[in-house]
C-alpha cells in the first residue's frame, strides 16, 4: 500500500513569508534596502542645487522624462512613487506588527540591567516614527507644495529655500537627517543578517559599509539645509 | 565575605512574586554561585523558611539548567553557565539581585524556576536526523567535510540553558532555533530534513510566543557557550531557501 502524501494545497510564499517573523523580517529588510538604494539617487541628486537655480530645475524637469520615449512622460515617476509607497507601508506595517509581538514576548523587566546593545540598535523604533512623519512633511512641503510658503510648481529650488529659510523646518530636517543616519548604520548590517547574507568572514565589511553608507547619506542630505542656512544657496 | 541577596520570590505560577532580601555571611570565594545558594537555603530550612527553588544538574556547565540572571545578566558577570560561576567576581557587603528567566514564553514555575518546555517543542519540530535503526551502519559510510563538521561541531555546542531568550528585549529564541537548525543542516546527515526542519522549526518557535529578531545581539553575548550571531544569520537564509524551494 502507498503511504499516506500530504494532499493539502502548500501555502503561498508571500503568505508563508509575511505569517513567520523570519519572513516579515525580511519583507522588512527588503523594503529598507529599496528604499535606501533611492535615498543614495536622491540625496546625489540633492546636491545639484549648489550649481544653482538653471541646473537644480533642470534636474527635477528630466525625472518627469526618465525612460522616454520607450515610456510615456512621468511614467517612470509614477512607477518609482508606487514602489516607493508600498515599500514605507510594508516597511512600517511589518515594523509595527513585529514590535507589538516583541513587546509581548518580553513582558517583565529586569530590577537592573544594563543595556549593552548601540545607541543606534535602540533606537530603530523611535527614530523609524521620526522618519515615517518626516516622510508625510516632506511629501507635503516639497511634492504637493501643500505647506510650502512659495509652491511654484515646476520651480523646485525657489520652494527648496524658501522652505528651509524657515529655521525650524531645517530644524526638524536635520533632525530626520540624524536619525536616517542610525537607521542605516544599524538597519543596513541588519538586513544583510535578516537576508541570510552575512557570515564570520563578512561581518566586519556588512558593518564598515553600513556606517559608510550612514555617513555618507546624513552629510549628503545635510549638506542642502546648511547650504540655505548659511546663504551658500539662495 | 559576607552578601545582601535580593532574590524574587514567588509561590506558585498563579502567584504574584516580590524581590526579597537576605543577608548570607562567610562565604568563601572558591565557592560556585549555586553553592552559595545552597549555603542560604541551608540556613532557610533551619529557621523553617521555605527554601529557594532553582534549577540545577550537572553542576559542570553542561546540561543547562542552572539559568537564572544576577544583576541584570543571564549567568551573571561572567561568561558561563551559573554552576560555573564563583563567588570570587562578587566582593565583600555586594548587594546581588537574583531574578529568574523573564520570557513569555518561559513562564515562572516557582521562584527561580521557570518553564522551559518550549524550546523542547522547538526540537521536537525538526531537531533530529532520520537514521536506519537497527544495525550498526558503517562509521564512514557518509563522508563528512572537515569544515562542515567543524561548523556543526560549533552550533553543536549549545545546551540549551535559554540565556539567550533571556537577555534579549524581545524574549527571542532565535539564537537557540538557529544553533539546531545550522548543526543539523550543514551536515550531511541532516540533508533528507534539511528544508522542513528550518520551516518547521521557525514555525514551532513562533507558536510558543518568543519575540522576532532585531539583530540587537544581546543574546550572543549572554551565551556561555559562545554561539556567534551569524548563526541566526544562517538560519535566515535556509529558511528563506527552503521557503523559495518548498518542503523538498
Ligand atoms: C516609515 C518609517 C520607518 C519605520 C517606522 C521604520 C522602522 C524600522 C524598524 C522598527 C526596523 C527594525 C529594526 C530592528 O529590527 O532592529 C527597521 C529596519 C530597517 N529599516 Fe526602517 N523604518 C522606517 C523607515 C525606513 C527608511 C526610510 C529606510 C530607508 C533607508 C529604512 C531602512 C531600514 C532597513 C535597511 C532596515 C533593516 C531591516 C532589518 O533589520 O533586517 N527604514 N525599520
Ligand atoms: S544558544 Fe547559547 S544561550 Fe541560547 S540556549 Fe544555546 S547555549 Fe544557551
Ligand atoms: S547545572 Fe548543568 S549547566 Fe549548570
């Protein structure tokens, strides 16, 4: 007689993944490394607007016509915007429901302890709020103009800096800045740990990368409020 | 030398529990930490207290079960198991807080005792290999590689004493899970399982309430055994395999 076989249809992989806190994770580290590859583009393409106002617009004129005339105009905008947005929903939803069940597994504390994890490891969940509401600001300062002071559309310098001759609007940017840059330096080695990636032998390289990428993001996008503060762009 | 003990005290699973503090005087330093709570609890029953409850075997840092976290560090200040820790790394009038594991998952029994029951749910999930019983087989009838072996012989060492739940802010059990999974799977022994183990076993660890990972790493310092991190690292990527590939 044959053995019995397991006749029940296997799961899908989105659902095995996303219903495992192995597999959220690594939706999770999925959708930071997405969105850390386009904040290395963005943050590049930030620093055009110390050549000035001609180059700066031109800029943000030839991203509405990335892929033409294979694509239609703003296609590849729109296309990068969906990615993008699903990325910060997963990316927080996945966080959110991780934390709450972390949060549960570990209900009583300890009368002292010390603890010996980086100021950046502890602080992932904060500084992921700061960012998810810095994320809403910017799309509403910048993208929409819905707060923005001039809101020019098609004139992206002149809305730059008369957002940031705001002080507490660069404020507030430096602040997202600084806590983007612990994000990363935690978040990228993590991810190559959560993704199966690192081993004995590439440790140490997952994390001078990950600090390196931090550096260079923080500074890269600081660099455009100072530059206003300052009166180096205006 | 002479010590202020603050160890939580609770009657039951049902119980509420309370730090509470004892005075234990001339305790040598070549004593082991368990010794010394014998010493106290020696001196408990004589004035007819109730003894402190806490797990123990071996006594030689080998079976596991000697958990329970003083100042605020599973096994203590130094790396090892409780059994194998001496009253020499404490001085003279220190105040020492005793606390019993603090997961979810690993709920207090009594005292210092906690139930660990679920990381033996955990292994019955996929912590074996198939192997004909029976005859004998041939001891080099499967072929092992040096580094295979020595991998495995590595993750192997883990004795599933849960310091590692315990100190992680998440209560997380990956570094036990993925010291069982990596110790089987890399072997050839443990090829035929080598997908439905990692899937089951991740599966199990989740059912029982630990927390996810947040690669935060406490857990590879508390371990006594020194199971390095990059060991979760492993199981992630034969989870995410097998789960790409199927049961097999
Ligand atoms: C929407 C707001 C955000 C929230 C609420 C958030 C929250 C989190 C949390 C809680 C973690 C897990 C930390 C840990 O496991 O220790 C994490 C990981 C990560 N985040 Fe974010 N984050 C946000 C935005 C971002 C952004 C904008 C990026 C892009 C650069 C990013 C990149 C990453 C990466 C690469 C990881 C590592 C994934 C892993 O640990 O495997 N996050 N985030
Ligand atoms: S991994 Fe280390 S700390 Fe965790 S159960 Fe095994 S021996 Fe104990
Ligand atoms: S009593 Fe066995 S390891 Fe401590």
């Amino acid at each position: 007689m044959a053995l019995a076989t397991r006749t029940e249809r296997s799961p899908s992989l989105i659902g095995t993944l996303w219903r495992s806190t192995v597999g959220k994770k690594a939706v999770m580290a999925t959708t930071g490394l997405i969105m850390l590859a386009y904040l290395v583009a963005h943050m590049m393409g930030n620093l055009k607007v110390f050549f000035g106002p001609g180059e700066f617009n031109h800029y943000g004129h030839w991203i509405r016509t990335i892929g033409e005339p294979f694509l239609h105009r703003t296609w590849f905008l729109w296309i990068a915007r969906v990615v993008l947005a699903a990325s910060v929903v997963l990316h927080g939803v996945a966080a959110y429901q991780l934390s709450r069940r972390d949060l549960a597994a570990r209900p009583a504390k300890y009368e002292r302890k010390r603890a010996r994890a980086s100021y950046a490891t502890r602080t992932m969940r904060w500084g992921g709020v700061i960012l998810g509401l810095f994320v809403v600001w910017h799309i509403l300062d910048l993208t929409t103009l819905t707060v923005n002071p001039n809101a020019e559309e098609g004139r992206p310098y002149q809305n730059l800096v008369a957002s940031f001759d705001r002080w507490w609007v660069s404020a507030f940017y430096i602040a997202a800045m600084l806590a983007l840059g612990l994000h990363i330096r935690h978040g990228f080695w993590s991810a190559a740990q959560t993704l199966g990636a690192n081993s004995p032998r590439r440790d140490r390289a997952f994390k001078v990368i990950a600090n390196g990428l931090a550096a260079l993001l923080t500074l890269g996008f600081l660099a455009v409020p100072i530059g206003v503060l300052t009166g180096i762009v205006s | 030398m002479n010590l202020t003990l603050r160890i939580w005290r609770q009657r039951d699973a049902g119980s509420a529990g309370a730090m509470t503090t004892y005075e234990v005087k001339g305790i040598s330093e070549d004593m082991s930490f368990l010794e010394m709570l014998d010493h106290l609890n020696e001196e408990l029953i004589l004035a007819g207290d109730e003894p402190v409850a806490f797990d123990h075997d071996c006594r030689e840092g080998i079976c596991g079960a000697c958990g329970m976290v003083i100042n605020g560090a599973a096994h203590g200040p130094e790396r090892t198991t409780t059994c194998q820790l001496h009253m020499r790394h404490f001085s003279d009038g220190d105040t020492i807080d005793v606390e019993p594991w603090r997961a979810a998952a690993f709920p207090v029994v009594k005292d210092l005792v906690v139930d660990r029951s679920a990381f033996d749910r955990i292994i019955g999930a996929g912590g074996y290999v198939s192997a004909p019983t029976g005859s004998a087989p041939d001891a080099h009838a499967t072929p092992v590689p040096k580094p295979a072996a020595d991998l495995a012989f590595e993750h192997a060492e883990c004795i599933g004493c849960g310091a590692c739940v315990a100190a992680c802010p998440n209560g997380s059990a990956m570094l036990f899970t993925s010291a069982k999974v990596v110790h089987l799977n890399v072997l050839p022994q443990g090829a035929p399982e080598r997908e439905s183990r990692v899937l089951d076993m991740v599966d199990t660890m989740d059912a029982q309430g630990f927390g996810g990972c947040t690669n935060t790493g406490e857990c590879a310092t508390a371990c006594p055994k020194g199971i390095p991190l990059t060991a979760i690292g492993r199981m992630n990527r034969e989870y995410l395999r097998a789960t790409v590939k199927g049961r097999g």
